[in-house]
C-alpha cells in the first residue's frame, strides 16, 4: 500500500510517502525562520505558509519517489489537536485529493503519531511494530507535556499532563528570559554543553507529587527572578552556560523521574519518548542511564522524526488501513482541541 501523509498542524508543513512501513519520502518545510522575529508561532504566518509550501511539497515527494497521483492507494493528514486554520490547510488538501482520486482518507490524531513514532526505526526508517512492547509514552513538544500507558498499537490511555506551560515552552520562555533566540530548546541544549547543572538551585516542579502529572511555570518564574536579581551572574558566558545547564538539568530530571516512576509502578518493560524535547541530548542520555539502571527497556524516536513530520502521520495511517480502519469521511471537520483518551481511575492507573 502507498499513503501520502500530510503534517500542517504547528509551524512545519512536512509531506510523507510511505510504502509498505517504509518512509519512502519525508519532507519538512521548517517555517523557524519566519516565527523567530516573533519569538513564537503566528498562527496567521504558518497558515500562510503552509498554504504557500504544501503544493510543492506533494509535487516534490511524488517526483522524489518517482509515482503519480494515481499511484496512491490512500490519502492521511493530521486531524487535530493543533492550531484550527494551520490543520485546515492539510485536511482540506488532503482530504480533495482523495476525493479527487477515489481514494480512502484517514484523519490521524497528532499524539497518536508521536505516541507511536519511537517505533519507526533505522534507515530508511522504517515500521517496527513487531518490536512493540507495553511502555510508558513520554510525549514532550512544544505545545504538551503527556505521559500515556501504551498496551497496544491501538490502546492507550492519558496517565499525566502538564497542568501549565509544557516542557519545549518551559524551555523557550526560560531561553528567552535569557536573550536567546527562538526556539530557544536547541539553543539551551547546546550552551548547556560545558555547563554545570549544579550550579543554580532550581526547582524542580512535582517531582515527588503522587500523581504523573508535570508543571514547569514555577521553574520558569524562578528563573525570571534569578535574572532580574543576579543580572551579573547570568550575563557573563560561564554564568549563562551554567544556568542553561542548571534549567536543562531541571527539566530532564523531572521527565526522566515521572517516566521511570510510571513504567515501574505498572510493571511495564518499556519507556519510549517523542516530540522535540526528546531531540535534547541531555533527555535522551539521562533516559538512556535511567532505564538501563532500572532494567527498562527504552525505545527513542529518531531525531529527525521528534519534531513535526508527516512520516510519522503516514506510518501509522497505513498500519491502520491495513488494520481495517474504516476511511475518515471527506468533509470531515479538523479537531483542533482533541485529546487522548482521559485518565483513568486512580485504581487502574496503579496508583
Ligand atoms: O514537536 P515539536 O517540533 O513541535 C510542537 O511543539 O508540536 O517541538 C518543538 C519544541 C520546541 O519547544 C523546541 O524548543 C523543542 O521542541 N526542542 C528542544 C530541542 N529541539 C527542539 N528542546 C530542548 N532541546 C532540544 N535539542
Ligand atoms: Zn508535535
């Protein structure tokens, strides 16, 4: 079976052709550039954007994997959550040309392809759903912070969520405070390097609470007062290498904690992580030191496949036409608000 798979839901329009579990084509027009004299994403400018790239970029991935239109077998593109007019651009096309083909449509749930996307793998990537094992699902983007029981490649449930700012926005709002440029998750990532993470007492936010829930606004305000009280300290290269340090550290240990917490606590064998924060090399290094000394297994998405993808949206609509999805009607509506299934009881979830 051959998919293409559309991705418009934030800042990146990506353009996917899958075939047979295999990523045959994946292309990410990035708008960073566009959102960073904004610092943050203008919901106006990337639907703009995506209107303007997603014409060529199905032009191009058909001409890359050398089919025509009429090759496909099925049409994908992120249903929602996301922002309303950015996910209308990719429904709606990809949603014509199916009906302009003849072809079914699947609607995919953005967090459903990123819960999945740690079992894409090698290269070209590829389905490794024989792999799969019950985990614990670390989800960390810019926009959510979600911890998910996984039993299966169809059931989940919502364990924990951010109940303020998400990890990639703790990230951007702190590098910010400090000058630095958007999105400021990378740019933390790489002055940390050479830092020490000791060096700034910084809180970190829920750890010990009994629940799998994450809350980053109070490390953010408490670095807003360490800026404004200790301008010196944080102006100087060495100072600004060791508060990045110290907020990375921070942030990973929580992630990394609540994450290993949940897998022992359900007695399940696995830990895997997706979004752009698992791009941070801190994250994936403590998660890899953590599940090691605790006998878990850890599956991380690829780097290149952490952030916004349509490869992700294509993998698993295929694997759930394959399946037997029913097609997702033609005039179907975006859900920019939709969610996870919601959490459990407390009984169910071990607690
Ligand atoms: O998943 P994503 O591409 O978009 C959504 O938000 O859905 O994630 C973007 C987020 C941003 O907050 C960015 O700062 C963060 O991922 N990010 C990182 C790194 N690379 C991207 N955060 C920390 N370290 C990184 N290396
Ligand atoms: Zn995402």
């Amino acid at each position: 079976m051959t998919v293409l798979a559309v991705e418009t839901s934030c800042d990146e329009t990506s353009v996917a052709i899958v075939s047979a579990g295999v990523v045959r084509i994946n292309l990410v027009a990035s708008q960073i550039q566009l959102h960073a004299e904004y610092g943050g994403v203008v919901p106006e400018l990337a639907t703009r954007a995506h209107l303007r790239n997603l014409p060529i970029l199905v032009r191009r991935a058909l001409a890359a994997a050398e089919i025509a239109a009429g090759d496909l077998d099925a049409v994908a593109a992120t249903r929602g959550p996301g922002l309303p007019s950015a996910l209308l651009v990719g429904l709606k096309a990809a949603q014509g040309l199916a009906f302009a083909l003849d072809r079914p449509f699947l609607g995919i749930h953005h967090h459903e392809a990123h819960l999945y996307s740690p079992w894409i793998a090698g290269q070209p990537p590829q389905a490794a759903f024989s792999a799969f094992e019950p985990n614990i699902a670390l989800i960390v983007s810019g926009g959510h912070t979600l911890l998910v029981r996984v039993d299966s490649v169809t059931q989940h449930q919502v364990l924990g969520a951010t109940i303020d700012d998400a990890a990639g926005e703790c990230f951007d709002k702190t590098a910010k405070l400090l000058g630095l440029p958007y999105p400021g998750g990378p740019e933390i990532d790489r002055l940390a390097v050479g830092g020490d993470p000791a060096a700034f007492a910084l809180p970190r936010p829920l750890l010990h609470a009994p629940n799998d829930d994450f809350s980053f606004s109070g490390l953010k305000t408490a670095v807003r007062y360490l800026v404004r009280d200790r301008p010196q300290a944080v102006a100087e290269p060495a100072g600004r290498r060791d508060l990045c340090a110290s907020i990375q550290a921070a942030i990973v240990e929580v992630l990394v904690a609540k994450s290993l917490r949940a897998a022992l606590r359900l007695g399940l064998p696995c830990v895997t992580a997706a979004g752009g924060v698992t791009c941070n090399r801190a994250l994936r290094q403590a998660l890899a030191e953590g599940c090691a000394q605790a006998g878990l297994r850890l599956q991380l998405a690829q780097p290149s496949l952490c952030t916004d993808n349509a490869a992700m949206i294509g993998i698993l609509a295929e694997q759930r036409l394959l399946a037997g999805a029913p097609s997702t009607a033609w005039d179907a509506d975006i859900e920019p608000a939709w969610t996870l299934a919601p959490p459990r009881s407390p009984a169910a979830q071990g607690a």
